[in-house]
C-alpha cells in the first residue's frame, strides 16, 4: 500500500489561505461605507400622547384598601 504525499500539503494550505484573505480583502475594500455618519436627535422623534402630560397612577390591588 503506497503511502499519502504530504510534501505539497504546505504549500497548498498557504496559497488557499492567502487567496482568501486576498479575496476577502478586496469584497471588503469594495464594500461603501457611509462617510460622515451623523446621530439621530431624539426629541423630533418622539410622539405626544396625551397621557404624557397627565400624571397617573397605577394602583396595585394588593395595596387596595380592604373593603
């Protein structure tokens, strides 16, 4: 039984791991990221609903007074 040929394995592991770092290089390098990304403002955002500017509370009904 003739024995496997390792004496190429090395140079066939480093050329693939170098095309793929060459190929992902380039996918990412062509890749448009946005320039000058800016922060959103909140409060044009933020909707007015009209049990904000009331105050209200939540009544638990173990805190109930018995009756």
């Amino acid at each position: 039984m003739p024995q496997l040929d390792t004496s190429t394995w090395f140079i066939t592991i480093l050329s693939t791991a170098a095309t793929l770092f060459i190929l992902m290089q380039l996918k990412i390098s062509l890749h448009n990221f946005p320039h000058n990304p800016s922060i959103k403002s909140i409060k044009h955002m933020k909707t007015d609903s009209p049990w904000e500017s009331k105050w209200t509370k939540i009544y638990s009904p173990l805190s109930l007074p018995l009756q």
